[in-house]
C-alpha cells in the first residue's frame, strides 16, 4: 500500500467481539470473491439493507461472477421512515434512539430477510449498514459510527465500527468491514 493510500483509508478503532485480521490474506485475494463462493457452496442467500453506505454494499456484493446465486437484494433505506415502513424496524425505537443504534441495525438486517423473500423463503443472512458517514456529527454521533447488522435464522447481533476519514471514505470502510464481517460470521 502506497503511502497516500494509507492515509486515504479509514482507520477501524474497534469491532466489539470480532477480530478483524486484515493483514491475513494477502491483499490480491478477493474478499468479496471468496465470500461469494463460500455462500454459494453453503448453499445461503443473502439480502441487503443500507443507509449511510447507499447501495454501496449491494454494489460491491453483485461485483463477483455468481453473485446472483446467492444476493436476493437490497434495500436502500436511507430515510428513516423507510426503515420502520420496508424493514419494520421498531418505530418507537427509532424514535427514542434514532437510527444510528445497534438494535436498529440488527433489526433492518432481520426485517430485509424478510423483505426481499423469494418465493415466500426469506434469505438465510440479512446485512445491513447504518451510521454518521460525516462530514460532521448526527444526532449526538460523531461521523464515522457504524453500525453493521447480521441477522440469520439462528442470532442477529451488531458490530460497532469507528472509522475515519471523508465522507466517501467511510462509506468505503462501512462495505469494506461488512464484508469481512460476513465472512468472519460463515
């Protein structure tokens, strides 16, 4: 990595309960790639919902040859009435907490299982982003809190991320951490 890419690219303060061991594949191999090949062996689905990254995530997950194996969607659910409308999440949570909350990104990764179920058959991960991309604070949180969701059949849980940088670069960071943290949860 060039000395200008290393200081482009958004620091990670801290995952709560996952380690993320970016120096563990070398920086050919594709991430996104493999993640995709490994739900395609497992036989999974996946199904995407986004707030401050966009439709960056989703963009990022159909990038690889196969994808349409396994990504059933997204859902760009950048307003916060969409959240609770398309996703149901709790609107009294939204209201009390805001939309850049763990619950909050746990439940838009359940609700987009749900949503965006082919055949009546909800996808078996549900991703999701939300959070300040910046330039400055939201609602008390300083640009760069994230939140990922992952929702499965069995758990949902969030991953707090604390990343720096311009706007563009932690929305980058927020789908770079999301992937790794899909393939840390397979």
């Amino acid at each position: 990595m060039s000395e200008r890419e290393a200081e482009q690219a958004p620091a990670l303060a801290s995952v709560p309960e996952l380690e993320i061991a970016s120096d563990s594949e070398p920086e050919s191999v594709d991430l996104t790639a493999r993640l995709i090949a490994d739900l395609t062996r497992r036989g999974e689905t996946i199904a995407i919902a986004e707030s401050l990254t966009g439709g960056l995530l989703a963009a990022e997950l159909i990038r690889p040859a196969g994808a349409s194996n396994v990504v059933f969607g997204a859902v760009v659910a950048y307003n916060t009435a969409i959240k609770a409308s398309v996703l149901g999440v709790d609107a009294n949570l939204l209201r009390l907490q805001g939309p850049v909350h763990p619950q909050v990104a746990e439940q838009m990764a359940e609700g987009v299982r749900y949503a965006l179920a082919v055949d009546g058959r909800p996808a078996s991960i549900g991703i999701s982003t939300t959070g300040v991309a910046g330039p400055g604070p939201q609602d008390g949180h300083a640009a760069g809190t994230v939140f990922v969701g992952f929702a499965s059949a069995d758990a949902s849980r969030s991953f707090a991320l604390h990343l720096d940088g311009t706007r563009d670069q932690i929305r980058a960071g927020a789908v770079s951490e999301a992937v790794r943290i899909l393939r840390a949860q397979l």
